[in-house]
C-alpha cells in the first residue's frame, strides 16, 4: 500500500498493492484508518493528524500613518511554505468595506493604505488570510481587531467652550479648547459684546479664564493661531448668573 497526496496536500489516499487484500468493493474511498485496517487488521489504527500541517500564521498589527483621511493597515503573516492571500476589512463599528485581495507567499509584514476616510472618527480593522490548505471562505484565518482614531481637520482651534467658574460676583468664566497645531494662541475676550483685548498664549494652552462679570452679562471669545492660518474661529460665550 503506498499514501499519496493531491498538489495542494488536502486529500490524502491510499494505493494497495496485490498483497494488500482489501475487503471493501473497487472503487471504494478509504480513509487513513480503513487503508491501516486494511493492511493491519481490524481494529489497529495508526491515525495521523494533518489538521494543521501547511496552516497559515499571523495576526493585524496596529495602524501606522493615521491622519485625517487616512491610515496605513499592517499584518504580520506566515504562508507557512505555501502560497497565500490576505485583504483587510474594515469600518466604523463594523467591516463593511475590505481591500483588495493580495497574493504573498513565506512570511511578510504586510500592509495596505486606505483613503477617503472621516476626520476624527473611529475605525475597526482585521486582516483575513488562507492558504492552499484552508482556501474555502468558511476555513479562512481571521485576525485580531485593532482601532485608530483618524486625526482633526481642523486648522484653527475647535471644540471651544465657554463656563462660569463661579455663582458671586465678581464672576469668572473659563474657555477651552482644542488645539490643531502647535502654533502659539491669540484670545480676545469680549464683555456684552464690546472686546475686552487679547493676549498672546502658548501654543500648547487649552484654557483661559476671565474675570469682572455681573449677573445677566455676556461673556464671549473667539481664538486664531498666530502662524499659519490665523483665522479666527467664531465667537463662544455664555450668559452669567450670579448673586451680588
């Protein structure tokens, strides 16, 4: 009896010789444990196990290059001596969208950039991979989740946000922010809509405060970066009450 395999190595079989004697019909197929019945007796098995033998390796890796609109998705994997195919899938909250399939072979860090994504959003992504022992799409390696956060578009300061600090007079009303740049802060402040000045920041500062308001006075700012785009973002304010 001799085993021989297919070319991709996924069905086995057995050849019997003259001597081999088997006792089921020509034509038959045998499994590994009939073809050792069939030479060695009735009940005498010599089961191997090539449930994994050529099984790809790997695993997603984190995203690298993540900006507004785009991100760079890496896996590490082993075709394990055979050829093989990977893609990534991905989305918000889901894996709606996926890359096109790669063929690659051995063992590769692997990597494909994706565009036309939402400024400061959340994605999800995964690498899939097979090889020529698991190339059904029910056998196919998945990888582990990773997440990036795309980064702001923004060119001037956002998210402003204008809070009383205290209910007495005098009152002071805080402001904060996010930065986009590193680029130093201008704030002006303004008191019933009339500009209290502005003052020259930091460019890593989030916050500034105000003083000297009375109940029933608005409170405003308004920032801009002092290089680059200097625009200035709308004005931000709040409403004070307080007891005298």
């Amino acid at each position: 009896m001799a085993l021989s395999s297919d070319p991709t190595g996924t069905e086995i079989w057995a050849e019997f010789d003259s001597n081999s004697k088997p006792s089921k019909p020509s034509g038959t197929t045998y499994s590994l444990d009939d073809a050792h019945e069939q030479v060695f007796g009735a009940g005498v098995h010599n089961r191997l196990d090539f449930a994994n033998t050529g099984q790809p390796t790997g695993d997603t890796l984190s995203a690298q290059a993540v900006d507004e609109d785009s991100a760079n998705l890496r896996a590490s994997l082993d075709m394990n001596g055979v050829g093989g195919t990977y893609y990534f899938e991905w989305g918000e909250g889901n894996y709606n969208n996926s890359t096109t399939p790669t063929d690659i072979s051995g063992s590769q860090l692997v990597s494909e950039t994706i565009t036309g994504l939402s400024d400061n959003t959340n994605y999800q992504f995964r690498v899939v991979f097979w090889n020529g022992f698991n190339s059904a799409s029910a056998d196919r390696n998945v990888g582990s989740q990773q997440t990036f956060t795309t980064t702001t578009s923004n060119t001037t300061p956002y998210n402003l946000n204008a809070s009383q600090q205290n209910f007495t007079e005098p009152v002071t009303v805080q402001a904060t922010w996010d930065n986009a740049t590193s680029a130093g802060i201008i704030i002006e402040w303004r008191k019933n809509g009339s500009s209290l000045g502005t003052t020259s920041l930091s460019g890593n500062t989030t916050s500034d405060t105000q003083g000297g308001f009375v109940s029933g006075d608005n409170a405003s700012f308004r920032l801009r970066y002092s290089s680059g785009d200097t625009s200035w973002t709308d004005w931000v304010g709040t409403s004070v009450f307080a007891s005298s």
